[in-house]
C-alpha cells in the first residue's frame, strides 16, 4: 500500500524559512520522480519543484533561488527547503510521485507566510 505523509508546513514570517519534508513507502525511488506542487485559495495547483529519478531538478520560476528540492533514495524521502518566504507563497502543498506506472499525492501542508 502506497503512503505519502508530508510534514513541516506552519505560520512564518516573510523574509523566513521552512522545510517541508515527505516520506513515501510503497513505490520505488529509483524509478519515480518526486515533486512538490502548491495550491492557494481560489487557484489552480502548480508545480514547485521537481526531482527526477536521476536526480535532475526543476524549477517554477518564481521560486527559483529561494527554495531547493532533494531527495534521500535510501530513507524514501524527498524534502523542500523555502528560504525568503513571501506571503504569496501561502498556500496548500502536496508531495507528488509520479512514474510511467502510478502517480500519488499526499494528502497537503498547509503553508502561511504572514506578519
């Protein structure tokens, strides 16, 4: 049975930093890319960040710079590092694995950046 758990999201302040972190079991690193995607209230859900099974990253362009994606094949984990939040990064974020065979989705952290 495939599980995506992500933990980290909370209140910060701009200018401030979090790390949301997802834990996967039930599918396979080495063949899955791991992405995170973000959902504001009354938008579509876009992408953030993606990793792929090679370890090749990619960017939206507005958070370019400011947040990394990683991912440890060992531990079956893949994290987000959001360095100078701003307060239009507030918004639900989901963990997404995704391989020619499945694609998953957590169940979402919410993220609020705000004085």
């Amino acid at each position: 049975q495939v599980q995506m758990v992500e933990s980290g999201g909370g209140l910060v302040q701009p200018g401030g930093s979090l790390r949301l972190s997802c834990a996967a079991s039930g599918i396979r690193f080495s063949i899955t890319a791991m992405g995170w995607y973000r959902q504001a209230p009354g938008k579509q859900r876009e992408l953030v960040a993606v990793i792929n099974s090679g370890g090749s990253t990619n960017y939206a362009d507005s958070v370019k710079g400011r947040f990394t994606i990683s991912k440890d094949n060992a531990e079956n984990t893949v994290a987000l590092q959001m360095n100078s939040l701003k307060p239009e990064d507030t918004a639900v974020y989901f963990c997404n694995a995704i391989s020619r065979y499945y694609n998953y989705w957590g169940q979402g952290t919410q993220v609020t950046v705000s004085s």
